[in-house]
C-alpha cells in the first residue's frame, strides 16, 4: 500500500476482505491511529462489525497475527538478503501463498484448508497427480516424480541450513556489536596504577613486599 491512511485502509479491507468473505462479526486490531480512527470505526458500523483493540503493548493478546507476520518477515528477510533476489516486492504474493499452503503445526491442516475448505493444488501437484504405476512412459514418469521429490527434499533442507545459517550469523554480528559497545564503555587505564592513598603508600607495600617475614618467637625465647 503506497498510502496507509484511514480512509484507504478502509477501501482495502472492503476490496480483499469484504467481497472475499463478506463481513466478519468481529474485527480485533491493535490501537493503530488507522483502526481507531472514525472513519474505520463508520466502516465497522456500516458493514454491521464489531470492532475490538486489543491491549497496549501486548503482543501476546494477539499472538497468532504477531506469529504469521513473524512468519511473513522471516521469509521476505530470507528473499532480500540475498543479492540475487532483491525483488522481493514481486514475490510477495507467492511468499503469502506458499504459507498459505504449508501445513499448520497446531490444527495440522493448511490456513487455505481452514478458510475454504480444500487443499489449493500446486504447480508441483498439478504435474505429477495423474501418474499411475504402470510400463513404459509412466514407470518413467513415476521416476521422474520421485526424482522431483527428492529434489524438493533437497531443497528444503538447504534452505533450513541457509536460514541457521543466516540466524547465526545476525547472532554473531550482535554478539560482536555489544561487546564492541562494553569496551568503549570500560575506562582504559594508562601505565601503572597508583593507590588511592600516594606514593607514600605505595613505597610502604613496597618494602612490606621485600622484606622477610618475621616469626612471632625470637630465639632462645621462654613461650
């Protein structure tokens, strides 16, 4: 959106929210300037919602919208740092749509299945679903398939090193950057130290370091 004001984040939500799945009975938001503006507020009224802001610096009233725009920036981050793959603008419908269609650890069912109540059938799916077992082209159809999975799996594995990868790095580049910070925080030093109470005290620990230990019995001495 090139324009983030109340009245085209109203416009926006009627174009890909309200003609997608009509009006929802409630809307919760954070206390964002363009929800509790009036004109979202006569948008709510108009389309008969109710409209609910959740608490003030408290992600965790809203965790599972925080933890699918985590999601989401975790993977745009993932394009982007990568010189070859800068337009990540372009690709951001796909990103949406690749985690529309992987499969939710809690429900164990994809966020398209839960919305419109089918799995959305894939470029990959859409190639190989027809193949049967059989002779001649489809056995070598079928090992095409099974050769594209193996890459797929391939695939994915590489992309979990490269995000461990990438997490280790940004760690490291933290870790670096704070104790930087803790050095030129630390005084340095120049020389030798004196004691707080001059140079005559240190003259006097010096000679208490050079001279002998006494005993505390003389010789010839009754205890």
């Amino acid at each position: 959106m090139s324009d983030t004001s109340a009245l085209s984040v109203a416009q926006v939500f009627e174009e890909c929210v309200y003609r997608r799945f009509g009006a929802p009975s409630l809307i919760r938001h954070d206390r964002d300037p363009r929800f509790m503006s009036e004109v979202f507020q006569a948008f709510t009224e108009m389309i008969q919602s109710r409209s609910r802001a959740t608490l003030s610096y408290r992600p965790q009233a809203n965790g599972q919208q925080e933890r699918s725009v985590k999601s989401v920036m975790t993977s745009v981050r993932v394009y982007a740092d990568d010189p070859l793959q800068q337009d990540w603008d372009e690709i951001a419908e796909k990103l949406v749509f690749a985690i529309n269609t992987s499969q939710d650890t809690t429900w164990k069912k994809t966020p398209l299945y839960l919305v419109h109540g089918w799995d959305a059938q894939t470029t990959l799916r859409a190639m190989t679903s027809s193949l049967k077992r059989g002779s001649g082209r489809q056995s070598d159809a079928l090992s095409w398939r099974r050769d594209v999975n193996r890459q797929h799996e391939i695939a994915l594995t590489m992309a979990k090193d490269y995000q461990a990868a990438e997490k280790q790095r940004r760690a490291k580049e933290h870790n670096e950057a704070l104790s930087r910070l803790e050095k030129a925080a630390v005084p340095r030093h120049g020389g030798e130290e004196r004691s707080a109470d001059g140079p005559e005290a240190s003259s006097s620990t010096r000679d208490a370091a050079e001279s002998p230990p006494k005993s505390l019995f003389e010789i010839r001495c009754r205890a």
